[in-house]
C-alpha cells in the first residue's frame, strides 16, 4: 500500500494485511482500501470507520492484537 496514510496502514498491517481486515470486518476490498487513501482520493484520510474500528477493537482484545483504541486516532500535524 505504497503512499497509504496513517493510521490505518498501520493497523492493517498489524491485523496481518488486508485480506485478514477484510475476513474479520466483513467491509469490502473496495472499502478498506480506500481507508488508507486520501479525502481528495475518495479515501477516509486515514481514518477507520468507528463500526470497523470498534470490531477491530474487539477481535485484537479477544486474539492478542498488539492495538489499543488510541493506535486508531489520528495525528495531527502540525500548520
């Protein structure tokens, strides 16, 4: 996912990719690509939707993924 943005490359990677993301969400190989893609792209920026993000959330605390709720914010930059 090379120019994907963060944070959501981040935690798919950590999840394993985004066929395992895909398996564990049930969203779209359309839907979590454009996660890692920009607003101007038709992405998210970045961000993971809170119903994705709240089904990540569990499925790490239930299989050891190293993610917490606060990998899933976004960073600002600053102006």
């Amino acid at each position: 996912m090379s120019g994907a943005l963060e944070p959501a490359a981040s935690i798919i990677s950590r999840f394993g990719g985004q066929d395992r993301v895909i398996a564990i969400t049930g969203a779209s190989r359309t839907r979590v690509y454009r996660w890692t893609q920009s607003k101007d792209a038709g992405g998210t920026g970045g961000v993971i939707p809170t119903n994705h993000a709240l089904t990540l959330l569990q499925y790490a605390k239930d299989n050891g993924v190293p993610v917490t709720a606060d990998d899933f914010l976004p960073v600002r930059t600053a102006a």
